[in-house]
C-alpha cells in the first residue's frame, strides 16, 4: 500500500521552530513510522541536500499537494477534468501519527467523505516549488488572500506559460542585440545636429581655472577702458590695470589738484576729503596688518604699533587723520610731526581731533620706539614743498624708517621722475586716479575719495568707478 504514494508532493508541517518541508515522497516505512522525500525545500527555499528522512515524531501535519505523477516524472502533471464528476472513491490519505500521540500506530489509509470537493492539481518545477496550504499559495508560512477587485476576473494577468519559466534568459544573445556606438552617437549629437566631443576627450582637454570673485556665466562684451582723461601722456607710465583687468589711466600733479578744486567748489570740501582719505586709508592698514585675525579680541595682549610720520602741509593732514582712526580701533599709535611756527587751519584741527584720543603725537625722532614696530605711514611729501627734504628733522625721520626695518606705506608720492625715494617702500598710496611712479615705490595702491561722476565730467575725464566692494585697489604695471 506505501508504494502508493511514492512519486507525490507532500507538504509536512515540522512545528514553529523548524517550519514546513515540501518535495517529493522517496520511500515510506511503515515498520519505522518515517518517510523519506527527495529534493526538498523548507519554507519556500530548496535545501542543501537531495533528500531528508523525517520521522513520525517530528511530524505535526502532513499533507499531500498534487497528484501522483505518472512513471515517476515530476515534470507531468495529471490534470482533472473540468466536466468529470467526483469519483465515489476519494484520493486517498497517508495518516501519520503525530508526536503528541502516547502511542505509536502503524499508518493506515482512509477514504476521504464523498462530498469533499475535487483536489485541483498543481505543476512542481525543481527550482521554483510553491507551498500550498488548503489549496492556496503560502509565502513564509502565510495564506495569500485573493485580493477583491478588477483583477479578479483578468486572468490574462495571472495565466503564465509554463513553458516561458522553463527556459533560460539567454544575456549573452540580449547584449549582442544592443548597438552600444549607435546609443553613443546619438548621445553626442544634440537636436540641432551639433556634434558634441565626447567625454573621455573633454577630460583630455585642460580645467578652466576661474577665481572666487569671477562670474562664470558671461553677460556680454566687457568694457575694460572705462576712464578715459584728455590729457596727452608725457611720462614713462600711461597706464595701470586692476585684478578684474580695467584700465585706469595716469594723471599729472596739475589734474589732480584741478579735480580735488572742482569736487570742493561743489560742495566737498578739503575737510571733508581729508576724512574720507583718512577713514578708507585706516581700512587699509587694517588689511595690511593682518584684518580680522589680528585684530581680534583674543589677541589683545599683542595689539599692532603703526608710527606715523607728517609733514606741515595737507598730506601731513591726511596721515594725522589716519592715525586717528587707527588708534579709535585700539592701536598703539605713535605720530611725529615736526614743530613748525604756522600751520594750516585743516591742520591744526586734525591736531585737536587727535588729541581726543590715546595716540602719542611728538616732535622729536628720539621719542619715537627704538624696537621694530608693525607698520609705519609716511606722509611727509607733497607736490608744492619737496624743498622740505634737506630739512633736519625730514633726514632724521628718514634715517629712523631704514634703521626701523618695519614695512613702509607711503602716501601721495610726489609726480616727480627726478626725486628718488631715500627709504625701502613697500605700498605707495595714490588717491582718485594714479601718478605715473617708478618700481622704486613699490606696490601701488589706489585709494577711492567718493567723487561723484560729475567732478570728473566737469573738467572732460570720462569717469566710471573702478572700486568695487572695498575702498581701495591694487594697480599693476603694463610690463
């Protein structure tokens, strides 16, 4: 009778700990209680090994899922007719006593109640082996309900061809179907029939350096000569250039001191200019000194000395004024001027201004530190008093810088190719436009005083800002 139910599906429930073994029965013993199945999964999943030989203590439930396949062959599956009514003799069933049994009964078959309803059957493949449960696909041990809705009565959803599972997806032919070039070139050419170079030669193709400050997108032509003056050139240099490439054209003593005449007949007075030259010149030696990192609450204890050494005449003025709001910032600042019997009115109110503050102002080159200070500013030079030079007091001032070896910022250099600095300039310092200068006075700068358009298109200069977020530009040479 055993021989029976060799060659059918069963599906054998192992309890909670070991789950379920479907596959295919080998053998069963009737003396020893136990079965013997061959290629068996366990909760879905084919095992390791061709068959497993379970006794009846380990059995909690067993059931049979197909029909017994005819000559052995699990690939042939005995269909039930449609039409065929049930038969008066049901399949029949294997019992298996449980383990919770006391004692241990031989099997034994049993016709199942005629009114029971027909078992469909169901294909076995050996690599993709459903569990069913009460006549229902299981995934992990769980019943899949049949979902409500349109796809109830859509079996062309759900009808697959047996066949179509049974054969391999063939890559290798898949891949030689796929034009690999012909994607390329259609990746490389735009809609507008444009031919783009492909990207392992653009990587080929030297990176585009841009600095922080540059707008990458381009909003047309750039106009770089933006100041244009009428005065003819006479000297060795014409013309300077700013980091972002904009021209600024040189200027003699005579147009300067005209656009700095007319600026004060429309209202800014020399007052008003020497604060200004005083306030943005202050904000340069800021940067020059270190900006932010230096002048930082944490480095109190090393605060910067500038010593700042004036001249009886406007230029003199100007550095006072820059003193002064150096040392509101917490500096140590030290000025020297020379003792002089009259002085100019803007210069003996820039005197009381400075005295408001903690700025030491001295007459004499031996009060002056003797140890190297931070920075020093000169302003003793101007266009109508170079004959100051062959002053005392103007040597000795000179003598002190190079023996100092501080870094040098000198302010308003004279136009004069003939008068040769006596001191290592590092910055020289122009204002509104530049004067033509040789190297020997360094790097030079230029220093904005906010004279409107108007000042300069009164005297024929075409005038357009060059100053951008700060009030003073570096300006190089053309060679």
């Amino acid at each position: 009778m055993t021989s029976q139910f060799v060659g059918r599906h069963v599906n054998v429930d192992l309890g909670p700990n070991r789950g379920f073994i479907q596959g295919r029965i080998k053998s069963v013993n009737a003396t020893d209680q136990a079965i013997t199945i061959t290629g068996p999964y366990q909760s879905g999943i084919r095992c390791n090994f061709e068959e497993i030989t379970l006794s009846a203590q380990e059995i909690v439930d067993l059931k049979l899922i197909d029909e017994l396949m005819a000559n052995g062959d699990t690939k042939k599956v005995v269909e039930t007719k449609k039409n065929e009514k049930s038969s008066s003799v049901a399949p029949k069933t294997l019992v298996v006593s449980s383990h919770n049994s006391k004692t241990t009964t031989p099997a034994f078959y049993t016709n199942q109640q005629p009114n029971s309803p027909p078992r469909q059957s169901h294909s076995f493949k050996e690599q993709r082996h459903p569990y069913v449960k009460d006549g229902r696909p299981v995934l992990s041990g769980q019943p899949l309900r049949q979902k409500a809705g349109r796809n109830r009565n859509a079996p062309e959803c759900f009808n697959i061809d047996q066949s179509e599972l049974d054969e391999d997806f063939d890559f290798e032919k898949n891949l030689a179907l796929f034009d690999k070039q012909a994607v390329f070139d259609e990746v490389y050419s735009g809609s507008d029939g444009e031919v783009r170079t492909p990207l392992k030669n653009r990587r080929n193709k030297p990176e585009v350096k841009y600095r922080h400050d540059e707008n990458v997108l381009g909003n047309g032509p750039v106009v770089y000569r933006q100041i244009v003056t009428q005065e003819t050139p006479n000297h060795h240099i014409v013309e300077y250039y700013t980091d972002a490439g904009l021209v600024v054209p040189c200027v003699s003593s005579t147009t300067h001191k005209n656009i700095c005449r007319v600026a004060e007949e429309m209202g800014i007075s020399k007052t008003r200019q020497i604060e200004t030259f005083g306030i943005n010149t202050s904000q340069m030696a800021f940067s020059m000194l270190g900006g932010a990192n230096r002048l930082h609450p944490r480095n109190a204890h090393q605060r910067p000395h500038v010593v700042v050494l004036t001249g009886p005449h406007q230029v003199g003025a100007q550095g006072i004024a820059t003193a002064r709001h150096l040392s509101n910032q917490n500096l140590h600042v030290d000025v020297f001027m020379a003792d002089v019997v009259k002085m100019h009115d803007f210069l003996q109110d820039e005197l009381k201004l400075l005295s408001l503050t903690t700025a030491r102002l001295s007459t004499d080159i031996k009060d002056l530190p003797t140890t190297p200070v931070d920075l020093v500013i000169v302003a003793m030079d101007d266009e109508d008093t170079l004959f100051l030079r062959q002053q005392a007091w103007y040597k000795m001032a000179t003598k002190w810088c190079s023996s100092n070896m501080a870094p040098i910022l000198y302010l308003c250099p004279p136009n004069d190719q003939e008068v040769k600095p006596a001191i290592d300039i590092k910055w020289s310092l122009c204002s509104i436009l530049p004067r033509s200068l040789p190297t020997s006075y360094g790097m030079i700068y230029l220093l904005d005083l906010s004279f409107p358009p108007k000042v300069f298109k009164k005297i024929g200069i075409q005038y357009r800002s060059p100053f951008c977020s700060k009030p003073f530009i570096a300006l190089h040479r053309s060679h």
